[in-house]
C-alpha cells in the first residue's frame, strides 16, 4: 500500500528531507510530514550574505529566516542543518543575473535557483542522507502517471501557483519531488501552521529577489557589469535619438514609466539592444509579437519532444508569470524550437521563461518551457529578417 507520498512502505520508514526556507509554507509541509510519521529532516539553505537584509521584510532565504526555520524544526522536533550555498548560489544564480541583464534581458532568478540550487545540489544532497524525497513549500502538484512517472501540474490556489519557476525541473528530478501544498489554498495552509502551533503561521510572504537586499537590483549589476549602466541612447523605431538613458539595465520591455522623455503619445520599451547600448521605443501596438525563439528548452510532456512534435504542437503558453496562458503552436526550426502564438501577446521580453500547460486554467499539466531568446511580430518588416535577429 502507497503512503500519502506515493510511495511503498510506512511513513516512520520513510525519510524526507524538507527544504525549509523560514517561511510559512515550508514550514507547514515539514510540520504536516512530521505529523504523519514521517521521519523528516529539514535543510536551509544559506545562499547570500543575507546581514544587510536580516530584518528587511520582503526577503528570503535572510538570516532571520534561517533563525525562524530553525525554531519550527525545534518546535516539530525534527534534526535541522543549515548549508552555506553562497559560492553556489554566487555563481549560478547572481552571476546569470547580471550576466542576462547586460545582455538587454529581463532575467528570472528564482527559475535559475530551482533548477540550479534547489533541484541539483539539495536534491543530491538529500540523496546522500537517504531520504526518499525531497518535499518543498511550492505551490505545484505532482501526479503520478499511468507508466510510474510523474507530471507536475498547477496548484489548486491558482493566485498561488508556482508552476511558471518551476519550468525546468526535468522528469528524473520530478520523481525524486514532492510537493504536499499543491491542493491546498493559502487561507488552509495558515490555518495548518497555526493548528500545529507554529509562531510563522502570519509571517508576509516573500515578495522581492531575496539577494538585493536594498530593493535596487542596479547595485548588484553596476558593480558585476559596468557596462550595464553605461549611458546610451534611446531611439525610436525608424532610429532616430529622441533622448538619452544612464543604462539599459534601468529598462525591461513593455516599459512605459521612467523614459524620461515627453512626447504628445505614449511611447513604450519595444527592446533593448546591448550591443549599441540603444533603448528602442514605439507605440503600444509595436509591443506585440507573435512568433518566439527560445532556448534551453526542457520537456516533461509525453515522449521525446523531437519524436512527438511533428508538424507541431497545439498548446497553452504563458510568457510571464502574471500573465494567464494563452493558445499557440510549438514548432521546430532551423533555428530552434519557435513557439507562434494565435493571438500574440504585448511586452514579450528576452530572459523571460516561455511555460507550457496541456489547459488554459485550472489544474493543467506543465509541459515544459524554455527562455525567450527573442520574438517577432508577424509583418512584413519582421518577416524580412531573421526570427533570431528581430529582437536582441
């Protein structure tokens, strides 16, 4: 018979390694695992030199977090090891940070976290201590599929869904996986941490990128790539200099606000170019793009994604995480996989994660994903050129 983590045995026999990070939600899944019998062991991960941003609210992963994670163990009556990642964490995580913003990108971080951090080094790290998963406070859902292995799936609280960060999990680390809040709701996972008398049960969630402690990711950036914050140009879309920047680093396409220039219409970030420092503006219909190129991509859909694709396949994609997803085809081309969207969609940013879902809501199955590597609108100007070269 299969315990409440899919898997054979009883849960006393069963170890767990939790990723704690302080937070309510980690807490409550290693405070709900130990409730049921599992023999649980809870890992923080300390990622940054977090004194700056020990008592910033907003932050994770920061040294009152680490304290807090360490208190539930104790009050749970778990063992609890807290793991200095910050070399990791330096050059996987921050470097890719101000490496993707100097190239004129809007990175994710937090995607580069899971997959390079959390999914790689702390699941083999649970593997060395025998656990037979590693549980995590992510709001996604896990189903276990007719052949034994896993689909990731949106969570239940769909203002809570996770599944946008977690792209790149690839199929074997699904298997190893759990994640036991994906059915529950916010409201029900407060209500749990305060049933198992935990003092974190109201503590904010953590909104900001957890290794900026001062809310200014330009400090970061200027001091790893100068050239960053060089000034430059912005120009509108025939070229022409219509004023001037102190770094691209300060844009992200689909900007309005802070251009610092007035016009008699709204003009907003259509891209960014690197190479010749040059912010380019338009109008809000020159936002709109309908073919994209990714990179990296990561398949966890049925079968191998180069055997199944054939002519193309119809599905759902959501091209930044506060956007619900829309219809589109993946397709694969003499330039990579290209991703057309039926309908197009504003703001389309390079460094941004391209997801892909099975259902446009509810409970859908994640696919896979890749970056966006550039997009282009379905015109004759665009058309002319290179998918690859229509925006850097």
């Amino acid at each position: 018979m299969r315990n409440s983590l899919d898997l054979e045995g009883r849960p006393e026999d069963t170890r767990v390694v939790v990723a704690m990070s302080g937070g309510v939600d980690s807490s409550v899944t290693a405070a709900l695992l130990k409730s049921e019998g599992y023999d649980v062991v809870g890992i923080t991960l300390q990622l940054y030199d977090h004194g700056a941003a020990t008592h910033r609210k907003g932050a994770c992963c920061a040294g009152r977090d680490i304290h807090d994670a360490r208190n539930v163990a104790e009050r749970i009556g778990i063992p609890h090891y807290v793991l200095d990642y910050e070399s990791r964490f330096r050059e996987s995580v921050i470097d890719n940070f101000a490496d993707s913003y100097a190239l004129g990108e809007t990175p994710v971080p937090c995607i580069e976290c899971n997959r390079a951090i959390k999914f790689r080094d702390l699941l083999a790290t649970a593997r060395e201590l025998g656990a037979a998963v590693l549980a995590t406070g992510h709001y996604v859902a896990s189903r276990r599929l007719v052949d034994g292995s896993r689909a990731m799936v949106c969570a239940a609280d769909a203002d809570r869904d996770q599944s946008y960060f977690l792209f790149a999990t690839t199929r074997e680390q699904l298997d190893y996986l759990r994640f036991p809040l994906g059915d529950m709701t916010k409201p029900q996972v407060r209500e749990l941490a305060r049933r198992f008398g935990l003092e974190i049960a109201d503590k904010q969630d953590s909104q900001d990128i957890c290794f900026v402690p001062t809310g200014r990711y330009t400090d970061i950036i200027s001091r790893l790539k100068p050239n960053a914050v060089a000034p430059g140009d912005i120009v509108d879309l025939d070229g022409k200099v219509i004023g001037h920047h102190q770094g691209i680093v300060h844009f992200t396409v689909g900007q309005r606000k802070g251009l610092g220039i007035a016009t008699g219409a709204p003009l907003y970030v259509v891209r960014l170019d690197a190479a010749s420092r040059c912010v380019v503006v338009g109008p809000r219909e020159a936002l709109r793009m309908d073919r994209i190129l990714l990179r990296d991509v990561n398949w966890i859909g049925d079968g191998a994604l180069d055997r199944v694709i054939g002519e193309g396949i119809e599905m759902f994609v959501r091209v930044r995480s506060t956007r619900a997803p829309q219809p589109a085809w993946l397709r694969k081309t003499d330039h990579g996989y290209e991703v057309e969207l039926v309908a197009g969609e504003e703001g389309v940013s390079p460094g941004q994660a391209c997801v892909f879902y099975d259902a446009p809501s509810g409970q859908a199955r994640v696919l896979g994903g890749g970056f966006i590597k550039s997009a282009a609108a379905r015109n004759v100007a665009a058309a002319a050129r290179p998918l690859a070269e229509a925006v850097r």
